[in-house]
C-alpha cells in the first residue's frame, strides 16, 4: 500500500499544482497529474508519460496514486457483482490494519448503480444493519472513497452512484464532501449532481451543512414515522428526530434539479401498517419528495420479521393516491447479501498472520 506516502487521489488541481511547486516542478505539472488522475485512470505515477523521468522519480519518493483493486467479489445470479475493497482508513478507533469495505454494483439495462462505503463499520448501530454490529472502526479517506469509483472493473458502466453503503455519510462529512466535489468538478470526473445520492440517518448540523454545500440528492433513512418505533430500530433518533429531519427539508428547494427521497426497509407487521401510512402522509405533507419501500430479508443475528408483498403493495397504493409518490425497489443481490455488512465482517474476523 505505499506506506508512509501521501494519496494523489482525491486531491483538487489546485493541490495537485501545490504539490508540484513544493517538490520544485512548475505549477502547471498539477494540472497534468490531475488528468491523469480524473481523465485517464492511471493506476501509477510512471504511466504519466509526459512528466519527465526526474519529476516521476521525485513524486514517487512521497506519493502514490491510490488506486487499489478489490481483493475479492461475490457475483449475484441477477448480475450483481459486491466487491470487497482495502482501504487505509483514516482511523483514530485504532490501529489495526487489515480493514476493509463493500463495494456493491447494479445493472440495471442501461443503467449502472454503485453503492460506496465511506466508512469502516458505523457508529448509528441500527437494529436491522449488519454493518453496526460490526462498531465503528474508522472514517474513509477521500482517496478511499474515490477508489471504489476509480478500480472498480465496470467503471466505464456507471450511471450515477449512491452513498448507501457501509457506513453514514454525515459521520464522514468532509471527505464526502471533497469525493463529491471531485465527482462533480471541471477539472475532475465532469459529472452532473443529479448522478449522485447521498444518504442519511439525519445528523444534526452535519445534514444542515450538507444541504447547503452540496447539490447532489438526498435519501433519508426513515423506516417508521413513529418516534419511539424508530428510537428502538435507529438510536439516532435520539439526536435528531425524524420530525426535525423533515422540519429541515422544507428549507431546501426539491422541485427542480435535487432530489430528496425516504428509504423505508418494511418489516411484516411492524412498520408497513396503515397507521404508519397515515403518518408517513401527515409528515411530509408538502414535501417535494418520493419513498422508496425496500424489502427487508432476514440476515444472522437480527430477529426482525422479513418484508410481505401483498402488505408493501398496499402501503404503497395507499401513499402513492394521497400525493407521496412511493415505489417497491426490486431486490438485487440477495443471493449475495448485497445489501449487508458479511463479506467486510468475514475478513475482518480472519485471523491475522505474522
């Protein structure tokens, strides 16, 4: 992995060209290896062919691109591929090395979903979620980040990604921030925001500062309506409640470019009543935005009941005729566990060699 060196990835021209003056190369050689970075994908510094030899040899001795392939993947019978990718994760949980995070692509025709991580397990500890049963063992770097985009083998495929993966995005809020600025730059992938979803629990302040920064869209973890069901499923209900998340989207403006979004994982007889339907009506009356319903199949250790069809079609016919828009996502990777914390848990847990 380079050790002790510094990641080119992630890092803006205006970085990039700091670097260069720093290591006395002229400030345009930046603006060189930033198209190597974001333009050509190269996976290390002496494939940027029109930097001299000397000024490669003098970049090496401090840096290194990044990229990292992933060292395993499952592959779904419906084409779902989840990759299982390093990281050097930017940890102050601890030092151990050997961490790593799920990666998870979806074709769809001509459409091409990621699902990325930006951390290593997750502090939220949501009932339902693999991934927090695992705790938290450190935030993503924006090279870590990016890497999942950059060596993933179906990159040319990507239509838009999603930060649905392990971990919370407002948790990691600044190195989200700088991958999404990379995404989306000039001078960078050149991609629209409308390509990007971020995802949310709701963390107060962090959600607020992301509203205003960026212009990607936003998912909200919803799950139930109710506060006491939902402190029991997600404990940070307890920090911001999903009232005062939806009190906050009603700032923004969600009826042009942005989009904002509720994922609900149905529980059979828990969540997908239609008392909860009724609920999910009365709080985002007025709000531009759609629910997702989201299948929820059993996984080890969550004694949870698994999603009925008949009960999610008709929560969803009965908020889709009062105004919310609502869709069914179909299930992929489930032969896989696409959706969960396993693959990154059993590596984890393989015991280390000296």
């Amino acid at each position: 992995m380079d050790e002790g060196k510094r990641v080119l990835m992630g890092m803006t021209t205006a970085a990039l060209k700091e670097v260069a003056q720093s290591l006395g190369m002229p400030a345009f050689t930046g603006g060189q290896i930033a198209r190597w970075l974001y333009q050509q994908h190269v996976t290390n510094i002496d494939e940027m062919t029109n930097i001299s030899k000397q000024n490669r040899e003098r970049l090496k001795a401090s840096y290194t691109v990044g990229a990292m392939a992933p060292v395993d993947c499952q592959r779904s019978k419906d084409g779902t591929v989840k990759y299982l990718f390093p990281v050097r994760c930017d940890s102050v949980a601890t030092n151990d090395e050997g961490k790593f995070v799920e990666t998870v692509f979806i074709p769809d025709g001509d459409r091409g979903t990621l699902c990325v991580s930006c951390q290593v397990g997750c502090k939220m500890n949501c009932l339902f979620c693999q991934t927090g049963k695992q705790g938290w063992h450190g935030n993503l770097t924006v090279g870590d980040i990016l890497n999942q985009i950059y060596s993933l083998p179906e990159r040319d495929l990507l239509t838009n990604v999603v930060f649905m993966g392990q971990g919370e995005p407002m948790d990691n809020l600044d190195a989200v921030l700088q991958a999404t600025e990379r995404l989306t730059a000039d001078d960078g992938y050149q991609w629209s925001p409308k390509r990007i979803t971020v995802s949310s629990v709701g963390i107060r302040g962090k959600l607020k500062r992301f509203l205003d920064e960026s212009q990607c869209h936003v998912a909200i973890s919803m799950h139930t309506p109710q506060h006491e069901q939902r402190l029991r499923l997600m404990p940070a209900e307890g920090q911001m409640t999903i009232e005062e998340v939806v009190a906050l989207l009603r700032e923004y403006d969600f009826t042009h470019q942005r989009r904002c979004s509720f994922e609900y994982i149905c529980f059979s007889g828990l969540n997908d009543t239609l008392a909860h339907a009724r609920d999910i009506v009365r709080l985002v009356e007025g709000l531009e935005c759609r629910v997702n319903l989201i299948r929820f199949h059993a996984i080890p250790d969550v004694d949870l009941p698994s999603a009925d069809e008949q009960r999610m079609e008709r929560m969803r016919d009965f908020l889709t005729a009062r105004g919310v828009f609502t869709t069914i996502r179909a299930s992929r990777g489930e032969d896989i566990f696409a959706a969960c914390g396993l693959l990154s848990t059993a590596r984890q847990q393989e015991p280390k060699t000296t």
